[in-house]
C-alpha cells in the first residue's frame, strides 16, 4: 500500500510510556488512509503499513477493549 508520502515527511510518534533509555521501541504515523510503524533504532528500515481499520482492531485487542 502506497501512502503518497515519503516517510521523512511523516509526524512520527512514539508511546509516552517509552523512556529515552534507548530501550525497545516502535513509532507510529498516520498517512492518509494508512498507519506505518517502524523500528524507533533504526527509522530508515522498512515499515510496517496497515488499513486504519487493522490498526483500529489491534488497539482495541492490545488495549483488551
């Protein structure tokens, strides 16, 4: 699935419960009609991409909703 922008250009964000400890971590971003996650260590690897419904469900599994 093609976003239409290149990932540099995203608003990447990582959750609040992650430290600057340098720990294990992902970052989100929204696209239109896509949610890319990528390795917070190493951002220029590839990514992750997902329908906004998939990432929907996964919160709300994650989030035991």
């Amino acid at each position: 699935m093609s976003t239409g922008e290149p990932a540099a250009r995203l608003a990447w964000f990582k959750s609040s419960y992650s430290g600057n400890e340098g720990g294990e971590c992902l970052e989100v971003a929204a696209a239109p009609g896509a949610v890319l996650i990528r390795d917070s260590k190493a951002p220029a690897r590839a990514q992750l991409t997902f329908r906004p419904s998939e990432w929907a469900a996964f919160v709300r599994h994650a989030s035991g909703r």
